[in-house]
C-alpha cells in the first residue's frame, strides 16, 4: 500500500464538491528499486489554464457560501486534486476523492462517499477515466472542457455532464466554417486521444458528405517525438493550403515548436476551442507560423470580482502556504510542493482571457442547485441538513436544472448531459504597436436555425502570412458552365478534370457534376452553356442555291416562252405544222409548268406548298410525256398513212390525239387525288438526319403514292423512248422521232440517277436534287425537240418550205 494522496486545496464543509485538474503538467517518477516504500509521484511545470479552473471553483464556491439564497445554511467544502496531466496520477487522484483520506485497517468502508459532486477533469481521455470510475457509484462528475463525443454515451457514462458542447457540434461547426470559406481541399492533424481521434472522425465523415476532401490525415501523441518530425514533413509537402488542427492543448504546443523550428509559413490553420485562445502559445517566434489563424472558442465571459480574488483574496484564505511558512506543514505534505504556484501570485494577465473559467463557474452552480433542491432549501427555513443524499440522487437532480447565472446564461443539460453548443469565432492577429490578440470574428450558435448557425466577419480576418486576401485551397479549380467534372483516377473526388460538354449538352452552373441534354428542338451553344433552339434548315430563295436554281427555272420559262412566240409567229410555216401544231403548243405550255412547279420546292414547307409541289410535278410531268408521246404516234401513223390502202390516221386524228393525251393526264391525276386523300404530303421535322439542326421538309405522306407518281411517269417515259427509238429510222426530210428519242434518252437517264442521289442526299440538298432533276430533263425536252426546228426558222429558212420537206423523200422513193 502506498502513501494517501492528499488533495492539493481543500476545505472542510457541510457537503463536498471534489475538483480534479492538471494543475501541473509534467510527472517525475521515482526509482522503483523494491528495496524501499515508493515515493510518492511529484509534479512540476504549473499548467496555468487548469490552476486558474482551480481558483474559478473555489471562488465560485465562496460566493455560493455567502450567498443567502443558495443554500443558506449549507457550507459548500471542496477537494481539489492535481494529476499532473498523467493518466496514471489521473487513477490515483480519481480514487482518492472518492474516499476518505485515510482510515486505519480496523475500519470498515461505509459505502458512503464524501463527495456529492466532482467538477474536472479538463481533457477527455481524462476525464474518461474519472467517469468510467465513478460512473458504478453513480457519482456525478461535471466537466468544464472535456468535449469528446464518446462521453454523449449516457450507456457508459450515466452520470457525466458538462458545461460544454459536445464535439460533435464543433466538428459540424469546423464543416460548415471550412465550406462557408470555399475550401475544398484541406489537410488534416489531429492527437492520438480520445478527444482528437473521436473529434476528427466526425469532422471526416461530415465533411466527406459535404464534399470536402482531406488531402492527408496525421495524428500523433505527446509521449511519441519520433511521429512528430513525420507529420509536420506531411504538412510540408502537401498542396492543401488550409490545415484543419483537432489537436489537444499539450500536443498543440508541441506542433508549433516543431512548426517553428522547420519554419513552415504559409499555412491557414483552422482550430479548435481546445488551444486556440491559448495565450501561452502567440508569442512573436510562433506568429510567424500561426498568425492568420482561425478557430472555435468558448465564449469569453467576464466574472465579476474573480480577477480581485485571484490577485488577494485567493492566497490570504484558500492557499495552504505563504511565502513566509515554506517550511510549514500541512496535511503532512511539505510546501514545496507549492512552490511553482507562489510564483504566480502577481500574475494575472491571462485571467481575462481564462474562457473556461464561466464553465467551471456554472458547473460549481449546477451540483449546488441540484443540491438546493434535494435538501428541500427554503428561503426563510433554510434547508434540511439531516437529510442523506445519495450520489445517484444527485444525478437525477441535475439532469432537471435549469437556471441563470450572473453573466444572463441558462444552464441546462440535454439528454446526452451536455450544454447548447455556442462558440465564438477567433482570429490570431497582431495590432499596430506589436501586441498580439485573439480578436472575434464572428461566431457559431447550434440553437438557431441552420442558415443562421454560421456568422462571420470577412472583412476583419487577417488571414495567414498577414495576407487581406482569403487564400484559395482547392485540388483542382472550379469547372466553369458548360463544362462537367471527371474525377480523376485514384484521387478524392474534389480532383477532376473539367471536361467539355458533348455536342446538344450544357451545363449552366459551376462544377457541374453532369451535363444535361437539351431538349428535342434545342441545341447547345458555342460555349455549351445555354440550349438554344436548333437551325431549321430547307431550301430558301435567299440562299445561293435556291436563286442558282430559281435562276435556272424562269430562265427555263423565259426560254419556252419565247418558243413559244416564235412558233405562233410561225404557226402557218410547214416545220410548225408538222406533228401537229397543237400538239407542240400543248407541249411548250406544259414544260412551262414543268419549270415553274420546281419554284414551289423553293421556301418553308407548308401543308399547301408540300401537297402542291408533287402533285403539280406528277401532273405536269405526265402531261409533257403524253404530248411527246402523242407527237410520237404521230410520227408513226403518219409513215403508215403512207403505205398503199392504209386509213390508219382516221383513227388517229387531231380528236383522238387531244383525248390519248387528256387520258394520259386524267389517270396521272386520279393517282394524286388518292395520294392527296389516303396520305397526303406535310412539312415535317426531321431531326434524325443532323443532330445539330432541324431540317424542314415535305414528308411523302404515302410512299407508294410517290414512287406511283413516278412510275407512272416512268412507264409513258419507257413508252415514248421504245415508239421514238423504233421510228427514228423512218424516211423523212426532218424526221421528228430521232429528236424525241435523244431527249428521252436524257430524260431516263436524269430520272434514273435521280433516284439513288434523291435517297442519299441529306436534308435541303434532296430537295436541289429533285429540282435539278425537273429542270434537267426539261431543258432536255425543249432543246432536244424544239431546238432544231428553231434553228431552221431563224437560221435556214430556206429549208422552211413543204417542197423541201417533201421533195427529198419523193426523190428517195
């Protein structure tokens, strides 16, 4: 057994509360020869921040005590303990205020604990366990600063509380600070304990959700100086600019030596409450490193009277020693052990800083209001001190606290005993005369609605390296619209290419995972930012094909007109009345219309145009070839007339000819009046053929009705070619029959290319296809026929003459 450990300050009371801090932050075993009793374990290196939570409780305790109200017959004691930033001292100091100092060996434990209540520790993995140990006695324990998440665990620790928010909350409030600022792409370090390894895994699953990527996450531990050289070499090579620092306060100060040392600057490192408003730490070696840095605070409450008591009150009636007793005795504990301390007896710049002292101050109200109520205290009467009070009594009682403290805040615990979480947001920075601040930029409340949550100051952040100008922390930067982003192989998600949008895509926004489709009549812009509606393309009279080919079609009229006006003016000549006469003034007529129904494939397509233009073409067609075909007969019947007893041409008169042709033509147009009522031609989209454009166009309606009207022209043209071609040898001065048949030639052969260019040419070009195809094979039609004749009107007139035409076939017979 070893010696008692006996509290650092303490006093005697009607109720108890324990305290236990780090009050000092270095432990020096002692030899372990097993030759001799062990020495009892000492410490050095006052931690400063855990003496002032010290000093908080006793002075929120005196003020308790001469209070009126709270407890007015009730003197508050308290026992508070040092465990020497040591998880080994932490068990011992645990077991130590929960029992007695000491008793002799006939003694008999009670069951009774001294205490009622235990304020501390101020680190997690500490105050895990100081919990985990008392939590079988149901002794409530209320931590000022330990935030770990794991202790929302009421399964494990049933009777913990504290006056802090959970980290849970800080590490949504660091995703929330991280996204608001536009950084992407950040590193991570974090301590090997439980309040860092807990506190960053909420950080990286949050922020994995947020789309926030960490580049690296390192962690290491105080006792382990071989890590630390490796993590701040990951810092270093890094390409993150934005360094998120979930470390504890002892392994923080360990990162900016080592930061220091190896004077890496240019880093924005984002904290946590743990050592961001640590005074100790701005010092003009470390601002070099860590100036323009940004984290979350407890709040900076203002205690009345307690920068009075730390200075005078403290050391005249709660410290154990004065300068004068050293070598006094108390508790059989030397006042050496004192000794650091009494070197902060005029020192008190750091007090107002002290964040976590309101903590402490509403944790010390917490167990004595519970206390209050459990003695049944009354204002006049006073409370009912022979009442015994249970650990677990406690515990119930405080989970139904809820009152105000002196600086106007509510304390009360939710359901996982911890505080409302409410940080304030702070910037390391340097004023004009040299003097470094942590100055509040804005600030962080978990109790407003979610777009309020977050509020910061732009403008008042210095940011590292003493820059005005927000440093950017991305792995690639952002795509621009009309751009997606293609994550790159074998890296987060937040490095990616940015990729053009595929033709008839867009995207309108920034880093755009997708590109979307535009719609059916729509098309991506150049940019591929915006759907715009698609060209409509079709033959128009303003392009330079459609005038070409209007060109040549009132030039086809113009022609056929003159023809026309030379063979009236010669219609009593015997090369115009040859064939007769009629017959070719029928023809010039029809080729007329020939030339003029291919304008009505020129223009936008419409119900009218589309059913006029093929059906105009079918007719017209069919009315040409039936004329050509009947100056054919012609041809032949008249060689037969020839012939000794032939009466042939009685069958095949003027009359007969006008009906063979009107026949021809009437069929032609039954086929389009079925075409026209069954399936008539009308404008379509077509949207198949271009991705890009739509083009305009007459669909056929029924196919067969086309390729009917189109055989059938083809069946006269076939017809008129073989009648042509078996009388071209007939004797005759100028025999007609050979001319026909050469422009039947041409017009088969324009016909039958027709179709495999009509079938392949795309959009508007099988509409010029089709028009050339009609122009082609009436001009063939007019020249070829007409041609001959025209030139012995103008130029041989002499051969213009029936003696001519009659005189050589009587010499040939």
């Amino acid at each position: 057994m070893g010696d008692p450990t006996y509290p650092l300050l303490s006093k005697d009371g009607d109720i108890t509360i324990g305290g236990v801090f780090a009050i000092n932050k270095k432990e020096m075993l002692p030899s372990f020869e097993f030759t001799k009793r062990p020495q009892l374990l000492s410490c050095s290196s006052v931690n400063l921040r855990d003496f002032r939570l010290a000093q908080i409780m006793i002075f929120t305790i005196e003020e308790i005590n001469r209070s009126g109200t709270l407890l007015p017959n009730v003197s508050i004691g308290y026992r508070i303990y040092d465990t020497c930033g040591s998880r080994l001292s932490s068990m011992s100091a645990t077991m130590a205020v929960m029992n007695d100092q000491a008793f002799a060996a006939e003694d008999k434990c009670n069951g009774q604990t001294p205490i009622h209540a235990i304020i501390g520790e101020s680190e997690s993995s500490a105050t895990m366990i100081l919990s985990r140990t008392t939590g079988p006695f149901k002794i409530p324990v209320i931590s000022p600063s330990a935030t770990c998440e794991c202790l929302s665990n009421r399964n494990d620790y049933p009777s913990f509380f504290r006056t802090i928010a959970s980290d849970y909350h800080q590490s949504r409030a660091l995703v929330l600070m991280v996204k608001h600022l536009g950084w992407s792409w950040v590193g991570a370090v974090n301590s090997d304990t439980d309040y860092g390894n807990n506190g960053m895994s909420i950080f990286l699953k949050i922020a994995q959700e947020e789309g926030i990527c960490v580049e690296y996450a390192v962690k290491f531990y105080r006792t382990e100086p071989e890590k630390l050289p490796k993590v701040v070499n990951t810092m270093k090579k890094g390409t993150a600019k934005v360094i998120v620092a979930f470390i504890s306060f002892v392994e923080m100060g360990l990162l900016i030596d080592q930061l220091s040392i190896q004077n890496i600057t240019g880093l924005q490192l984002v904290g946590v409450e743990a050592w961001i408003t640590s005074k100790i730490y701005i010092t003009p070696n470390s601002f070099h490193v860590m100036g323009g840095s940004l984290g979350f605070a407890v709040r900076k409450i203002h205690i009345e009277g307690f920068l009075e008591y730390v200075m005078k009150a403290f050391w005249d009636t709660a410290f154990p020693c004065s300068e004068r007793d050293g070598n006094s005795t108390q508790n059989a504990v030397s006042c050496s052990r004192y000794q650091d301390l009494l070197a902060l007896k005029n020192y008190s710049e750091d007090v107002l800083e002290q964040r976590y002292a309101s903590n402490v101050y509403k944790a010390v109200y917490a167990a004595a209001n519970s206390l209050h109520s459990l003695l049944k205290c009354k204002d006049k009467e006073g409370c009912n001190k022979g009442l015994t009070i249970q650990p677990h009594q406690v515990v119930e009682a405080l989970k139904k606290v809820n009152f105000s403290v002196q600086m106007g805040d509510r304390v009360w615990f939710d359901s996982t005993g911890g505080a409302v979480a409410q940080y304030e947001v702070v910037n390391w920075q340097q004023d004009s005369d040299g003097s470094f601040q942590f100055k509040a930029v804005g600030y962080y409340d978990a109790s407003l609605p979610p777009d309020q949550r977050l509020v910061l100051n732009l403008k008042n952040i210095i940011w590292a390296g003493g820059q005005l100008e927000k440093p950017r922390s991305v792995c690639s930067e952002s795509c621009p619209p009309g751009t997606r982003k293609a994550v790159q192989k074998g890296r987060p998600v937040c490095c990616y290419d940015c990729i053009p949008c595929a033709d008839g895509e867009i995207s309108n926004e920034t880093d755009s995972n997708n590109c979307m489709q535009c719609p059916g009549e729509f098309w991506s812009n150049v940019e591929k930012n915006k759907c715009v509606l698609k060209i409509v393309e079709f033959l128009s009279f303003t392009e330079v094909m459609g005038i070409v080919l209007v060109f040549f079609s009132l030039f086809g009229v113009g022609i056929t007109v003159l023809v026309s006006v030379l063979f009236y003016s010669k219609k009593d000549t015997p090369i115009v009345k040859a064939n007769n006469s009629e017959l070719s003034f029928l023809l010039l007529f029809s080729l007329t219309l020939c030339f003029l129904c291919s304008l009505t494939f020129i223009g936008r397509p419409t119900e009218w145009s589309c059913m006029l233009r093929h059906t105009a073409f079918g007719i017209t067609f069919v009315l040409c070839i039936s004329c050509v075909l009947g100056k054919t007969l012609v041809v032949l019947m008249a060689f037969k007339a020839t012939l000794p007893g032939s009466n042939v041409m009685k069958w095949f008169g003027p009359l007969q000819q006008r009906l063979s042709v009107l026949a021809f033509t009437l069929i032609q147009v039954l086929i389009c009046v079925l075409w026209l009522t069954i399936s008539p031609p009308s404008p379509n989209k077509n949207m198949k053929y271009y991705k890009e454009k739509i083009i305009l166009e007459c669909s056929l309606g029924s196919t067969i009705g086309f390729w009917a009207v189109l055989g059938y022209i083809s069946v006269l043209a076939l017809m008129c070619f073989i009648l042509a071609f078996l009388a071209r040898k007939l004797p005759d001065n100028f025999n007609e029959a050979k001319f026909i048949t050469f422009s039947m030639l041409i017009f088969c052969a324009v016909w039958i290319t027709f179709i495999p260019a009509y079938v392949s040419s795309p959009g508007k070009f099988t509409v010029a296809v089709e028009i050339f195809a009609i122009l082609a094979s009436s001009f063939g039609l007019l020249f070829c026929i007409f041609a001959p004749k025209c030139y012995i009107i103008l130029f041989k007139p002499e051969q213009n003459t029936k003696q001519h035409l009659m005189g050589k076939t009587q010499t040939k017979s």
